[in-house]
C-alpha cells in the first residue's frame, strides 16, 4: 500500500523545482490518448515537457465518449489541431474476453477489450475522424508502443482539412 504521507513529502521537494506553466494551451498543439498501463512514461517516449500536450488516459488508452468529451474541449477551447492515439502492447485489455474482464470485475460494462491491436486503434482512430464537432483535429494518428523496446509503430495516420 502506498502511504499518502510520501507522497506528500514528495510533493514538498517537487515544489521547489516547479515551473508554472501560463498558458493553459498545450505550446505543440497536441493531445494524445494513451493507456493507464504504469510502465509507460508518455512525456518521455514522445520527448515531451510540461505545457506541450494534453495526455488523457484510460485502460486501454481506447476512444470513449470520455475521451471525445476531452477531445472537444482540448481542440475547440485549447488550440488542439493534432492527435496520438497510443496503444500498446502487453497492454491488460488484450488476451481477455469482455465476459472475463466482466467476471473480474463483477461490473456489467464494456470494457473495450483488444483482440488485435493494430485493428482496436485503427477503430479508434476512425472514430476521431468520423466524429463532426472534431473537426479542428486535422492530423490524427494510432501508434503502437511496444513496451519491451520503448519503441512505437504507425499503425495508420490521418490527414483531412478543417
Ligand atoms: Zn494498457
């Protein structure tokens, strides 16, 4: 268990080094989607800094109405026009049914599971660009973050006009 005085402490430290940031416009016009998933750093893998992009993460780092909620805030209100939807492999919604994600969980939901990765974040994709008020989200791409090498892998990239 982890013992919220710690974190408390680390907040301490961390205040003496904290840069406030003005702007609440993310400077590199970004939001990316990812998974919950512990192990993956997202403002190191994409050689980000605070201020650069909104991250919005969820299991599976899949595309729910959460998520299209965030996203028309993030382009509309914030200046948002480019967006990374990055799933990953060894992620814990692939290798699992809906029915043992259910039974796991006791809860009746869709869980989004992923049978195969390349296909789940062309579907989310997909539902980004099909997706009228996002409009002003003109490059959207799905990538691939294999959590064994740190790297990532294009599964499709989106171009339209506004
Ligand atoms: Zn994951």
């Amino acid at each position: 268990m982890t013992d919220i005085d710690d974190l408390l402490e680390a907040n301490q430290a961390y205040t003496a080094d904290h840069h406030y940031v003005a702007d609440a416009r993310p400077t590199r016009h970004l939001a990316v989607v990812t998974c919950m998933d512990a192990r993956i750093d997202v403002f190191a893998v994409l050689g980000l800094q605070a201020g650069d992009a909104h991250v919005i993460r969820n299991a599976g780092g899949r595309v729910t109405a959460d998520v299209l909620r965030s996203l028309a805030l993030s382009s509309h209100a914030l200046g948002t026009d480019t967006v990374v939807v990055m799933q990953h492999t060894k992620c814990g919604l692939s290798g699992v049914t809906e029915e043992q994600l259910q039974a796991l969980t006791g809860a009746g939901i869709e869980f989004l599971a992923i049978d195969n990765h390349s296909a789940a974040v062309q579907a989310d994709v997909d539902l980004i660009v099909d997706t009228p008020y996002l409009s002003p989200l003109t490059t959207i791409a799905g990538v691939i973050y294999d959590i064994e090498t740190g790297q990532i892998e294009v599964a499709v990239r989106r171009q339209r006009g506004r």
